[in-house]
C-alpha cells in the first residue's frame, strides 16, 4: 500500500513538472495552476490514505487467520471433521490447512514443523501415537501456537489447551450394554484393540468394565490398529482358534468391518459391534447381518465445539479444557434415521 501511494505521489509531482513546462501563460497563471496542483496533491494523499484505512479495516474485519489440522490416517470421520472445520473457519473469513499423517508419526512431525514455518494461528491435532507427538506439542508450546486435541488424546493433556472427543469410554459401555441384551446367556467374545490409540483404548475399557460379573469371557484380544484389513486377519486368526465366539467387539467400525468379512466367510454365528456410526457401518447393520451395532459418535458436533474453543482460546475468552460428546448406539430398530451421512 505504501509503494502505491508513492507512485501517486510521483505520478502527480510529475504531471505538475509537465503543466509548469508546457505553460503559454503568465508567472501569474504558472504560480495558479501550482497552487492548484499542490492542492489536488494533498487531495489525493489524503483520499489515497483513507481508502488504505478503509481496505485494513475490510480485511481485519473478513478475518485472516489460518489453522493447521492433522490427523492420524484417511477416513470419513476425519475427512468430516476437516470439512466441518473448513466451513466454521470460513465464517469468519478464515481458513484451514488439512493434511493426512498417513498412520506415520513420523509424517506428522514434519506436518506440524510444517504449520510452524507457515505461522499458522492454531494446531487441531489428531495424534498417530499419543505418546511419539510430544516432540510436536513441545515444538508447537515454544511457538506460541495453541493446540486442540481432537478425538484421541495426547500423552500429555497439560500441553494442550483442550481436549475434544467423544465419550469414547461410554461408547464402550454402551456396546457392551447392547450385547448383554442381544445375547443374555453371554459366551466367548474377541476384542480388536488399538493399544497406541487412546480413544479406542477408553472404549475397550468401557467395554470390558460393564461385561465384568457377566457370563461373557474375552478369549482373545489383537491388535487390529484400526483398519478393516488387520481386523480381517486378527479375526481369521482368532476364529480359527476359538470358533465357538458369540460377538467381536472393534474400538472402531473399521476394524469391526474387517471381523464382519472374517464372520461371513467364516459362515460364524458370531455378531460384530463397533464404534463411530460410520456410513459402511450403517449399510452393514441396515443389511440385517452379523454387524449389529456400533456406539455412534458426532464428528460433525467435534469439529464445532473444537473451532469454537479455538477462536476462544485466539480472543482470549474462557474456554473448557476438556468436552466429551456423547455417543450413541445404531442398530436396526433405527438405523433408517442416521443413512445419510455422518451424524
């Protein structure tokens, strides 16, 4: 803006020059129109001043700011929460840069030195390994760039300046809860886990909590880290040592999809239920098969509530620390309700 209003300082100075040159008049006439010039200088200045005013003041008031969002690996759910993000951010004239760790700490920690050197305003931060980013959260701290821990929690919350999940300990409960009803007598069940992933770590214990003084046993518990492909092989593997099993429980549909394609291939009785309220886990149940149910999570609802903390934490209002939202569980009898999409 400066370069600009020097330019129209010069541009006038020099059509001054040319005017005083090229005059036929009087000294009387050149001294006139010399005044006149003077003044239609200071008349520029003075609206070419107010117009850079006039753009600060349009461009502070669309915004400007810019967030980081990263996250453990590709799925709807975090595509969702990215989208979601996008769209409250654009509100206010913002925006938000979204890359995709592709399961490797690795990655992120070059994602967010990435968000460092671009100064971005804020991380949403979607760890791979709760316990590896804490290079990350350090780096971020020393920069003075806020974090929002979304869905699963970091090693270290006290990094953070909020937390935002669902209730991932009740979405364990609650499925737990729908598999004592489904099946009373109770019998051998399988879990696939995700160890290095908090919220499926607070799910499983939500899950294991409530089945306690039940007659169900957990006779083989695997790692599935998240996605249907492990949990098709985990689930192979288990059938094949324990064919008698009722139901697999997966911290995630994902990994409950790969046990639905191990039970149907297997031709087991066995039922399936998983977290996330996902749309291929809605087809699933809505199919009447072995995939019964799965504690349904919001990611649209998180995403709200983690922009919404992070433009409080930006303009130095109150804000929580912690927000839990809660799940709740699909099955058939309402499964029709929820096919469009994430709810």
């Amino acid at each position: 803006m400066k370069k600009k209003v020097l330019a129209c300082l010069l541009s006038c100075a020099m059509t001054a020059a040319l005017l005083a040159g090229c005059g036929s008049g009087s000294s009387d006439t050149a001294a006139t129109d010399s005044e006149a010039t003077e003044e239609t200088t200071e008349e520029t200045t003075e609206e070419t001043a107010d117009a850079a005013e006039e753009t600060a003041d349009t461009e502070t008031a669309e915004g400007g700011r810019t967030f980081g969002y990263t996250y453990w690996a590709a799925s709807d759910f975090f595509s969702t929460i990215g989208d979601t993000l996008t769209e409250e951010a654009a509100k206010n004239g913002d925006e938000v840069i979204i890359v995709d760790a592709q399961q490797d700490q690795a990655t992120q920690l070059s994602i967010i030195e990435d968000f460092i050197t671009q100064g971005v305003d804020a991380v949403f931060l979607n760890p791979v390994d709760r316990e590896g980013i804490e290079p990350a959260l350090d780096m971020l701290n020393e920069a003075g760039i806020p974090i929002i821990n979304i869905d699963t929690a970091v090693a270290s919350l006290d990094k953070v300046e909020s937390y935002v999940a669902s209730d991932n300990y009740g979405a364990g409960v609650q499925c737990a809860e729908k598999l004592i009803e489904l099946i009373p007598d109770g019998g051998e069940i399988a879990i696939l886990d995700y160890p290095a992933n908090s919220a499926c770590v607070d799910r499983v214990t939500g899950f294991t909590d409530t089945l306690e003084g039940t007659n169900f046993t957990v006779v083989a518990q695997q790692d599935a880290e998240g996605k249907p492909d492990p949990g098709l092989q985990k689930t192979q593997d288990i059938l094949q040592a324990n064919p008698d099993i009722v139901a697999v429980f997966g911290a995630n549909d994902q990994c409950a999809q790969g046990a639905y394609a191990a039970i149907n291939e297997a031709g087991s009785s066995a039922v399936v239920l998983g977290v996330d309220g996902s749309p291929e886990g809605k087809e699933y149940i809505a199919e009447g098969g072995a995939f019964v149910a799965t504690a349904a999570q919001s990611p649209i609802k998180m995403a709200q509530e983690a922009m919404a903390t992070a433009y409080a934490v930006l303009n130095g209002e109150e804000y929580e620390t912690e927000i839990y939202v809660p799940t709740f569980i699909i099955d058939e009898s309402n499964v029709q309700d929820y096919m469009d999409g994430w709810q």
